[in-house]
C-alpha cells in the first residue's frame, strides 16, 4: 500500500528521512508523547486539526524541517490524516509513504517488487483531495503503462483526469487554501517547486519510516 498525504505529511516524512533524521510517524497525540519518552532529543513535528500539539516544535511542515542541522534528533512524526493513515495500512505486506517528489522512484519499486498495489489518499475531513488524487493518479499511471491492470473503472477515471495534469492545479485546491489563509505559503511553495527530486523510496515498518536500499 502507498499512503499519500501531499500536503503535508507524507511530504515532510520523505524530507526527513531523506534528509538524514529518523522519521517516526505516530497516529495520535498520546502515542507521540509515548514515542518520544523512549528517544533522546526528539523533535516533535506535526498537527492536529491544523493547529501545533503543545510541547511541539515545529509544525507538520516540509519548509521548516529542510536544512536543519540537528540530524541526530529523531523527528516523530504527528498529523490529522496522513500518519494515522501509515498506521490503519500496516497491515499490509508493504507499506510505503509517497508524495510529489518520490513518483518515479515509487511507480519502479512497485513495479518490480509488487503485484497488488493500493494507492490510498489520506483525506481530510472526508475530501479526496485535489493534490493526493494527482499524485495517486500519477503513481497508478506508471503501474498501468508497466502492465497492471486499474482495480474498477472510477480508478481509470481518475488517472485519465489526472496523469497529465500539471503540478501548477495544486495551487488551487483547498489545501492550497487552507495554507494561503493561514500564512504557510513557503510550504505551498515547497510542495510546488519539488517534483520528483527524490531517487528514493520509504517504506514504513515497526513504527518507523526508512528508506529503501537498492
């Protein structure tokens, strides 16, 4: 299974880890703090309902973690959709989290480990969102040119609409509101501007999401 959570959360685990930091995606507030009690200096990311978890460092925000210089503090991960959606999937035979910037990386891993695959959409507040079905369109357009067959006809439906969509229709989705409304625009811009500049796939397994050694 892929989880896709593009903004946010799926995007800043993959910075994280692609960074060089331990990623711990947890599900709720309480396993956070749970998490944490047993990590020297962790970093507390993420959201809940949109609003930053008291005790919290920094927000669910792929813009603020990039370029920190404190790799050795292990980052658990918290936020409303994308997370638990990591957790509800673990038990799955595979596990992945993927966004705009891990595509091409994801659709090979796939294609040459896997025979079934589920691209899921975290969601918020019970929305497909515009950018999720982008990026789940697009991952589910690379399986179907390298052989697989689409699961039901609103499936195809959704990849004919989306594959060759550009990036830019992100900007207008609701997400892309909800950031713009409450000032987050350089992680609207990050999302935006970072398509596919990742040559590496994440797998999440016992509580922790790391990448994939070829």
């Amino acid at each position: 299974m892929v989880a896709v959570d593009v903004m946010r959360a799926t995007t800043t685990a993959v910075g994280i880890v692609w960074g060089g930091r331990r990623c711990l995606p947890v599900p709720s507030l309480e396993a956070a703090h749970a998490v944490a009690g047993r990590l020297e200096r962790p970093l507390l990311v993420g959201e809940l309902g949109g609003r930053l978890p008291e005790g919290f460092e920094l927000q669910n925000s792929p813009a603020a973690i990039e370029g920190r210089d404190d790799l050795e503090r292990p980052a658990v991960l918290l936020s409303t959709s994308g997370t638990r959606l990591l957790h509800e999937a673990s038990s799955a035979g595979a596990v992945y989290a993927a966004c705009l910037r891990n595509l091409t990386a994801q659709i090979d891993q796939l294609a040459l480990g896997h025979r079934r695959v589920a691209v899921i959409g975290a969601g918020t507040k019970g929305e497909f969102r515009l950018e999720d079905q982008l990026a789940c369109a697009r991952i589910a357009a690379g399986l179907i040119d390298a052989g697989f067959r689409a699961g039901d006809g609103r499936t195809l439906e959704i990849v004919e609409r989306w594959r060759e969509a550009p990036v830019a229709v992100c900007a207008y989705g609701r997400s892309a509101e909800y950031l713009r409304r409450t000032g987050q625009l350089e992680d609207l811009e990050f999302v935006l501007s970072r398509i596919d500049d990742v040559d590496a796939v994440f797998r999440f397994e016992a509580g922790e999401l790391r990448r994939v050694r070829e």
